[in-house]
C-alpha cells in the first residue's frame, strides 16, 4: 500500500525486516516513540523502508540500557546538535562497557589458565620436587615494603593491597602474592613478606610496579596450606645449594588453585618460585 507515493509495507512485515515483533511497535507508536508511515481509515499500520535506521538506532539505544523515555525525550526533540550529544554520550557508555567486558573476560582466561596448569603432573602431584622452568618477564603491582611477620600488620597490608587493586582495575583474575626476600628465606623466616603482589597483563602506569625478571626459576608446587610452607622452602633451598645456584633478591609464592577453585585447604595448590643464575 502507499500513500503520496511513499511505498510502505504491513506492520508484520516491518516486523520481520527489522528483526522484532508487533507487540514491540504497537507499544512504541502508543507511547509516542516510533510510530507508523501511514494508518489507513481501518486502523492498520503501514511502515515506510526509511523508517528502519531510525528503528535500528532506537533499538541500539535499548541494547545499551537507554530507558525508552529518554529516548523519547531525543525523539521528540530531534536535531542534528541533539543527535551528535545523544552519540557522543553513548559512545563513551559503550567504551566503559567494552573496557569492563574486557576486563572480564581476563579474569575468564586467567582462571582457566590456572586451572589447566594445575592439571599438569608436575603440577598435581604430591612429590613437591624442585625443578626449573622458563620464565617470561611479569608485572607485578605490589604493596609497600613490609619484611614483617606480624600478623595484624600482614592483614592489613593484604587488605590495603587488595582494596588498592580493586579500585583501580587492576585484577586481572590472578590471586594476589607474596614476595619474600632471600635475606629472610636464608634465615628461615618463611613468613616475613617483603610485599604482597598481584599479577597484571600489561605494565601499568602510576601504580606501585615490581618488574619479575625473564630467566630460570627454581620451582616447586606446594599442595596444602598456603601459610604451612616451610617445607617446601627447604626443599627448594637444598635444591640451590646442591646445584651452587645462586638466588635472586625474592621468591615469589602464588596461588595456583585456592578457594575459588575447591573446597577444603589441603587441595589448594600453591607454586614458590625463585630466580637463579
């Protein structure tokens, strides 16, 4: 059917081409939102072929949280000025959006990926052996120095760190850290942390940064308590002075499997690492 030569087509049919359903343009026309090209003397609704970008724009705009009456709000007052503002707003809506979904999906694939390193046999066992690995370069965003054991200064510096990391984004899924210093590991102080540490993809920039350099690391896999690790350390200690290894400044003691991932403590995976040359 047209009228003054503007060719328009059935509301079912407009339905169809702009991938929604009647209801939703019955809806919008008795709103005021969107309404047809034409109604005829019989009260059927006709849509014109050029209405569809601006019902394409409109459903965009739901897509991205923009509540109908603000919409409307544009609709009605519609220019080109009002246009480039209503753009320019969204847009950045949708960036922050992106760069959450982003930010998510890293957490995603850092999980998985701890969950696929502790499947490995070296990695699952009960032997805790010492062996070496490779290593690449790895940003850590860390707490300030601490070389303490106290137990109330440790929790508040762990909460400082992960209430610090959290509020700037910087959690990319990788469960925070501990650096201990090879002074303190030397003397057995298992438990006087340097810094509390978390793992980012990228270098940041203006944060606390502590660059784990490339290289060998002498490695082994603690399976238990994350805090009862003094016999791992002498293992891996032996390990350097058997092989006349000589230590970095830190070791590095992360979660491969915590509470997220099982239920009791004694499955928690954890790996200690220290850099030889």
């Amino acid at each position: 059917m047209q009228k003054e030569q503007i060719p328009c087509i059935k509301t079912g049919d407009f339905a169809k081409l702009c991938n929604t359903n009647k209801r939703t343009l019955f809806h919008y026309d008795e709103i005021g939102l969107f309404s047809p090209a034409y109604t005829d003397e019989r009260g059927y609704r006709f849509y014109s072929e050029s209405q569809c970008d601006v019902f394409f724009t409109i459903s965009c705009l739901r897509e991205i949280g923009m509540p109908l009456k603000e919409i409307k709000s544009y609709i009605d007052l519609r220019n080109p000025a009002a246009l480039k503002q209503l753009l320019e707003e969204q847009y950045e809506k949708v960036h922050a959006e992106q760069e959450r979904l982003k930010r998510i999906e890293q957490v995603i694939e850092t999980k998985l990926s701890l969950v696929r390193l502790s499947e490995l046999p070296e990695v699952s066992g009960n032997d805790q052996t010492v062996r070496l690995e490779q290593t690449p370069e790895e940003y850590l965003v860390i707490s300030p120095r601490l070389d303490t054991s106290d137990h109330d200064t440790i929790i508040h510096a762990i909460c400082d760190h992960i209430g610090y990391c959290n509020h700037n984004h910087l959690n990319a899924g990788h469960p925070y850290g501990a650096m201990v210093s090879t002074t303190s590991l030397l003397a057995e102080q298992w438990d006087t942390y340097a810094h509390f540490f978390t793992k980012v993809l990228q270098k940041p920039q203006g944060h606390p940064l502590h660059i784990k350099p490339a290289g060998t690391y002498a490695v082994t896999y603690l399976k238990g308590n994350y805090y009862q690790a003094s016999d791992a350390y002498r293992k891996l200690l032996s390990f350097l002075q058997e092989h006349h290894y000589r230590p970095g400044e830190f070791s590095y003691k992360e979660a491969v499997l915590d509470e997220i991932a099982v239920a009791t403590e004694d499955a928690y995976i954890t790996k200690i690492s220290i850099l030889i040359a």
